[in-house]
C-alpha cells in the first residue's frame, strides 16, 4: 500500500506525456500540410493570375503581328517577379515562342502539353529544370487566332518554400520540446523513484530500530519478573523441610503475579504485533461496559472508585465486540492507575448518525504537553512497571475498527480520551 502514490504519479506523468506527444504530433502533422496545401494554392493562383494576362497580351500582340519576343521582355524587365520561363508550344509540342530565343523551334513531344490541350484545361505540377531548380510547372490552353496553343509557365518556388521551411522548423521545434519533456520527465521520474526507494529504506530502518527498541524492553521486562519467579522457587525448594509454610505461601503469590506480568506482557505484545482480524456482530453496550467494570472491580473497590456510565439503556452497536472490549479495557486501566482514592471515572456511550461515540473522563494525574504527544507511541511509559504497549495497542484498534481517538488532558486535573468508530462499517 506504502508505494501505490509514486507509482500513480509516474503513470500520471508517463500519460500526459503520451497524451502531449501524440496532441503535438498531430497539430504538427495539421500545421505542416496545411502549409504545404497554402503554398501549392498560392503558386496555383499567382500562376493563372499570370497566364490570363498573358493570354491577353499574347492576342494584342499577335493581332498587331508584333513579332518580337515579349517574354523576353517580360523576364528581363522583371514585370512579373520568380518567373523562371515562359513558353508557348502548339499542340504537337512545338516551340513557338519562348523566354530563351534559342529553344524557339524546337519539338517538344510532353505528355502535359498533350494533356493540356485534350482536356482544354490548364494541367499544374511541381517539376525540376536542367538547372536542378525545383518550379510549379503551368499548362494552360490558350486561344490565339482560332489556333489552340499551350502556355507553360515555370514560376520559382523559393519564395512559398520559405512558408514550408518555416512550418519544418514549426514542427522541429515541437519534437525538440516534447523531447525536452520527456527527457525532464524520465529524470523527474528516476528521482521519484530514488525516492521512494529511499523511504522504503527508512521505514525498514525505522521498523527495525523499533524491533531493536521491542528487544531491549522484552529482555529487560522478562529478566526481572523471571529473576523473582528463579529465586522464589530456589528458595522454596531449600525451605522444603522447614516449617515456613506462611512465608512460602507469600513467596508463591509473588511467583504467582509475576508470571501473570509476564503473561499480559507476552499477550500485549502478540496483539501489537499481529495483524488485526475484525469480526463485526451486533452487541449491547450496557453489558460491555459491565463486564470491563466486573473484571476491574476489586482494584475499583480497594481505590474506592466513583465509576459513573451514562449510556442509552439498550444501546445497540455493531462493531468488533472484543476488539472495543480491549480498547476500553486498556483505557479504564490507565484511569485506574491514575485517579486517587475516591477518584471518578466516567464513561459516555452513544450514537450520532452513522458513528458511534464514546468517552471516557477521569480527574487522575493527568498529562503534560509532552506525554500526550508521545502517549500512543509503543513502549512509551511513565510506570515503573508499565511496559508502554496500553496506549499503543489501544490506537492500532481503534484504527482497525475505522475510527480515530483524540486525548484532552492537564496535570493534576484530568484526562479525557475521545473515540469516533464507525456503527458498522467495511474493513480494509
Ligand atoms: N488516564 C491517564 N491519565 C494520566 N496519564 C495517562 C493516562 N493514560 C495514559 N497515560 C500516560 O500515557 C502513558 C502510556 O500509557 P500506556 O497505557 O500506553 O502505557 P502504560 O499504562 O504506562 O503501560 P501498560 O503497557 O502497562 O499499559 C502512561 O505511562 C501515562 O504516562
Ligand atoms: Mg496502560
């Protein structure tokens, strides 16, 4: 469970890199042949924009029977600007006029000029000279005379190309930041994981300085129960002859309530070192309550203890019955040891919507800032022969029964701890 968010980011980051990544890919697709369709609309246009008004112009000047060569002219006095060449071929691919004089004449059998002039409609492509130039190549059917003729136009492309050479740098320039992305993101990602690694590192430091922490207090709580029970029982067993029966019989209540310490301690540390098993059933908290107090009667009697519960009678909870009997029992020790003679204690029990809420109150010792912050942590104690597990194993429950416990307390005037559970709930 302790790993599942930095793997989650790293999908989420891992996805909206792939999701960025295919975005930019197809905007950048888009963009570059948009460009591409821009550009071969604009030559298309500027080409018949200009072989119109040379049709016009080729009609003048053959009514006039001018026969001096106009697109020469048109070239060299730059009237139209990235014209390469202008031709004008019959429709047997004859050279009639050209831009360079000394092509006139010449056959030029073209598949474009012959598809021009069948279909009577102007025929386009991009083409490369002899000079290597890449032009957009015109064949547009002219009428001259009664005669029907093609007019190639070749127009430089260098300007549109610097339109197409922008939108390659356009999309250059996205591959480059999704790149840039994706290389932050695999270290961001390494450094997640580094860290994560090393928290999980930590908390097995921290895990076995706790067992180490566990150790130390188990050697020391077993060695000194276990050095009374070893020395009792030696002593018994020399006294065997001897007529110390009342002695003996003190002797063996010492031996007798060491080892039951000995017992609670093995017993608390098996419950808070086992995982939790929850168990809900439907109990009534009268009978709860009366059972924790029967178990603690001789030590509430001896105190002369004031012990108030105020619950609806018949109140019915549905939880883990023994797991809460613990919890309480645990707490109610702690007031116990607490509280003077003629001390109260005081247990609330109810329910509010869906959540079961309990309280419990004495006017004990209390506890300073620093106990209360330490109070649930294992081992902590300020008993000489309290083992510090009470609290702890009181917290784990209560976690495990889905609820929470705050503590309220001040020196010298009293405790109060506060439990939220929830009335019937779905354990993880
Ligand atoms: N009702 C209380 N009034 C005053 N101090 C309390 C109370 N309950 C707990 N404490 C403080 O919190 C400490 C931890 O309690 P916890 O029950 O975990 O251990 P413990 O009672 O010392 O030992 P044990 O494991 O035998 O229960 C106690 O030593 C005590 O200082
Ligand atoms: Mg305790």
């Amino acid at each position: 469970m302790r790993n599942t968010r930095p793997k989650g980011s790293r999908f989420y980051i891992i996805a909206v890199l792939a999701v960025a990544t295919v975005i930019t890919a197809i905007s950048s697709t888009l963009t570059y042949k948009n460009s591409i369709k821009a550009a071969e609309d604009s030559m298309k246009l500027q080409s018949l924009g200009i072989a119109v008004s040379l049709e016009a112009l080729l009609k003048d000047s053959y009514e006039l029977k001018n026969r001096k060569n106009i697109f020469k002219d048109i070239i060299t006095e730059g009237k139209w600007e990235g014209i390469a060449f202008i031709a004008l071929y019959d429709k047997k691919g004859k050279t009639l006029l050209h831009s360079n004089e000394n092509l006139i004449g010449r056959e030029l059998p073209d598949e474009f000029i012959k598809a021009a002039a069948e279909t009577g409609r102007p025929v386009n492509r991009y083409a490369v000279l002899g000079t290597d130039e890449r032009v957009f190549m015109l064949d547009f059917p002219v009428h001259i005379k009664n005669t029907e003729n093609i007019l190639r136009l070749a127009l430089r492309t260098y300007p549109v190309e610097g339109v197409i050479r922008q939108a390659r740098l356009q999309v250059l320039g996205m591959a480059v930041v999704i790149g840039i992305l994706w290389v932050i993101g695999y270290f961001f990602i390494r450094a997640s994981h580094r860290a994560e690694e090393l928290k999980t590192k930590m908390a097995e430091r921290e895990r076995l300085a706790e067992i180490g922490e566990m150790a130390s207090v188990l050697a020391h709580e077993i060695r000194n129960p276990l050095g009374s029970i070893k020395g009792f029982a030696q002593y018994l067993k020399e006294q065997q002859n001897k007529r110390a029966v009342e002695q003996q019989r003190d002797y063996l209540n010492i031996i007798v309530s060491e080892s039951n310490r000995l017992e609670t301690l093995t017993d608390d540390l098996l419950t808070y070192a086992k995982p939790v098993e929850i168990k809900q059933e439907e109990f009534n908290m009268d009978e709860l309550l009366d059972e924790i107090f029967k178990t603690r009667r001789s030590d509430v009697d001896a105190k002369d203890i004031d012990m108030k519960v105020s619950t609806h009678s018949g109140l019915k909870l549905k939880s883990d019955r023994d797991k809460l009997k613990q919890v309480l029992m645990n707490l109610v020790n702690n007031s116990v040891e607490a509280v003077d003679s003629n001390g109260v204690i005081e247990i609330k029990a109810g329910t509010v919507g869906d959540k079961i809420n309990i309280l419990l109150k004495d006017n004990g010792c209390g506890m300073d800032k620093e106990t209360i912050q330490q109070a649930f942590k294992p081992f902590f104690t300020t008993k000489t022969k309290g083992t510090g597990l009470g609290l702890a194993i009181v917290d784990k429950l209560v976690k495990a029964l889905g609820g929470k416990i705050e503590i309220e307390s001040e020196p010298q005037k009293g405790t109060v701890f506060k439990i939220e559970l929830p009335n019937s709930f779905v354990p993880d």
